[in-house]
C-alpha cells in the first residue's frame, strides 16, 4: 500500500516537474531576444502600414486617389514600388512577429510589468494576438499573389453571413458596440498618454520625448476615431438589417468627407493617423518590451 502511494507522489512530483519545466520555458522564449525583435519589427510593420493609409486618404480628400484608404489599399500602394515585392513580405513578417509578441503576453503576461496575474490584460492581449493573426494572414495571402479584400467588402461580407443566424442581429451590434467602445477607449488612452509608461527613450534627449508623445497622443486619437466611425455603421447595418450599411476603414474614413467640414475632417484625421503610424515606429525603437 505504502509502495503504491510512493510511486502515485513520484507521478504527481514527476508531473509538476514537468509543468514547471515547460513554464519556465515559456517564460524564456517570451523573454527572448528574438521575440523582443519580432515585436519591434511588428510595431514598425504596423507603423508603415498607418502611415500609407493616412496618406491616401489625405490623397482621397483632394481627390487625387482612388486607392482604397485602408490595408488592401496600402498593400497595392507598396506592391507598385520597385521593391515592393520585399517590402510585403517584411510586413508579413513584422506582422507575425507582432501577433506573437502578443500571444506570449496573453500566455505569460508582459515581462516585468506584473500582468502575469491580471486576466483581463491577458485576455485582452489574446484578442490583439488573434487580429494581428488576421492581418498577417492576409498580408501574407497577398505576398503570395491571392489578393485582399477591401475593408469594406470584409465587414459587409462578415455582417451578412451573421444576419443569416439566430441571434446574428444581436452579434453584429455587439460587435459594433465593441468597436465604438474600444475606439474611446484608444483615443481616452491616447489623451491621457498612457501609452508613456511603456516608453523606456534611454538617452533620447527632452525635445525627442515630447515629439514622440505628441505623435502618440493625437495619432492615438484619431485611431480612435475610425474605430468609432466604424463601428457606428456596424450597429446601424445590424438595427437595419442592411449589410450593405457596414462599413470598413476605407468607407469609414470617406464618411468624414461628407460632414459639414467637408474634406477637412477627412485630412485631419488622416494626419492623425500618419502620425500614429510614426509613434509606432518610435515604439519599435523605444517600447519597453
């Protein structure tokens, strides 16, 4: 009897043993140099990405472009440069490594910040892992020459085939109210530059600190906006039941064209996002990861 229980604490310690082997091991590769790497190439992938974005939308204003002013756009937009074969394939990459960097958050929580024990920002890091799993995919189905599909024609195509099902109505305007809600969130965080106990500048001097705070705060505010703008036309092509009402980046940001402000609205938040685009770039030199 006491042989049997010998051997049952043996299997368990044996078991622990191994659960804490594999742990430790997580937490080595979440704290790795060549995640941390990824990671930075995935905030400066996401910045080029912003950047093109808000520039053709400033373009959409003046009416001096036709390109759609969101990721597919921005892909096509790169693809016509000379090297723009290369440059997809490196956003493809930098947008893996950001979905990884965030899966690992999501796994170990963030090294050094105390997460590890706070779900909610787990949870929350597992939800970005799983968009920018997204956007790597399609960049990456576009660097192998399959194509993307707009902004628009994704979440038109998305509320339709909900509205088919039970209860897809209710589903298409909870997440159209998570959009909003997430939206004032990223633009609340932007203001409040919460965004600076993340930034570790080392020995960047007063004036690069304060640009790069500047560019996360109103870029961060403008982001905010499109997530807003489209979610707001979420709820109303679920309340209509009109998937056509939806609307992606592209469609969102064209909407601001049509206010009373005219294109100035557009070209506004349009530099918002250029700016946002260049913050993450500053990340990628100076978050703390």
């Amino acid at each position: 009897m006491a042989t049997g229980t010998g051997h049952s604490n043996a299997g368990q310690t044996a078991h622990s043993n191994a659960g804490q082997t594999a742990k430790s091991a997580g937490h080595r590769a979440a704290n790795s140099r060549a995640l941390r790497w990824l990671a930075r190439a995935g905030l400066a992938a996401r910045g080029i990405m912003y950047i093109i974005v808000g520039w053709i939308a400033v373009e959409v204003a003046f009416g001096h472009s036709s390109q759609k002013a969101d990721r597919s756009g921005a892909l096509q937009e790169i693809s016509s440069k000379p090297v723009g074969g290369v440059l997809i394939w490196l956003l493809a990459v930098g947008f893996i490594g950001m979905a990884l960097w965030r899966l690992s958050e999501a796994a170990f929580g963030s090294p050094g910040s105390g997460d590890e024990h706070k779900t909610g920002k787990r949870l929350a890091a597992l939800g970005r892992a799983v968009v920018y799993a997204v956007i790597s995919w399609s960049v990456l189905k576009y660097a192998l020459g399959e194509g993307t599909k707009s902004s628009d024609k994704q979440s038109v195509d998305l509320t339709a085939t909900l509205l088919k099902y039970p209860g897809g109505q209710v589903l298409v305007v909870v997440i159209g109210l998570a959009l909003i809600g997430g939206g004032v969130y990223l633009a609340y965080s932007a203001w409040k530059e919460k965004f600076r106990k993340d930034l570790e500048f080392g020995q960047a001097g007063t004036r690069v600190r304060r640009i790069v705070e500047w560019l996360g705060k109103f870029g961060g505010m403008a982001r905010g906006a499109v997530f807003v703008t489209a979610g707001i036309f979420l709820v109303v092509a679920a309340v209509q039941a009109k998937p056509q009402q939806a609307k992606g980046v592209d469609s969102a940001l064209r909407t601001l064209a049509s206010t009373p402000l005219g294109p100035w609205l557009l070209v506004l938040v349009a530099i918002g996002l250029i700016m946002f685009g260049l913050f993450s770039i500053g990340q990628a030199k100076w978050r703390r990861l």
